[in-house]
C-alpha cells in the first residue's frame, strides 16, 4: 500500500444505550408480533430471528449468519415487529438498540417462542 500509517490504537466503542429488555410474543395465527420495551436515545432497533426447525444451529448475536426460515431486520423505526407465520413453529430471537450514531447496543437476552 501506498502512503503512511500510525499504529493502530486498541480499545472500544462504548454505546450508551441499554439493551433491549422485556421481549415478548404474541401469537394469533397467522401473525407473531414480536416486542420489548422501548430504549431511550434508540433511533431504531436490529432484530434477529432463528427459526429453530428450519435452521438449528445456534447463532451469536453478531455477526448473525440468516440461514433458510430465519428473519433480520436492521432498521426497525418501533418497537415490534410483526410477521406471518404457521402453527407449530419455534423460534429464538433478540434485539438490538441502535443511537443516531449507528452504534449498536449489546444484545438483548434471548426469548423462544412456539406457536400453537
């Protein structure tokens, strides 16, 4: 490469923001409405879901590696999302908080859901 380079310096991003908290779901067929409690100073939220049958192995919060059945959404302006899905069904998901400046809250714990 061309032209000069400072050492890189270690360290981290620190995020203000707390993670999502208090997930839940609810399921009247065919929809799941997926939600938690709203984070001060998120501009959006990053949603995961793993779809347990479909694809079973268990993924990290990031990076999230979408497989056959399974959900990501980058740029949820709320705190829900909604989508059509089956009886007997089992999933996981998670939640990220995002601030104006990009920068992505850990991740929430993790629900699992089965619909009836």
């Amino acid at each position: 490469m061309n032209g000069s380079w400072s050492e890189a310096k270690g360290g981290s991003v620190n995020c203000p923001l707390k993670y999502p908290m208090y997930l839940t779901a609810k399921y009247e067929y065919p929809y799941l409405t997926l939600s938690w409690r709203a984070v001060d100073g998120a501009v959006r939220y990053a949603i995961r879901i793993d779809d347990a049958v479909r694809s079973p192995g268990v993924f990290s919060p990031i990076p999230f590696d979408a497989d056959k059945g399974d959900r990501l959404n980058d740029n949820l302006p709320t705190n829900s999302y909604t989508f059509k899905v089956g009886r007997e069904r089992q999933f996981s998901f998670w939640v990220h908080a995002i601030d104006k400046y990009g920068v992505w809250s850990n991740s929430s714990k993790w629900a699992y859901i089965t619909t009836k």
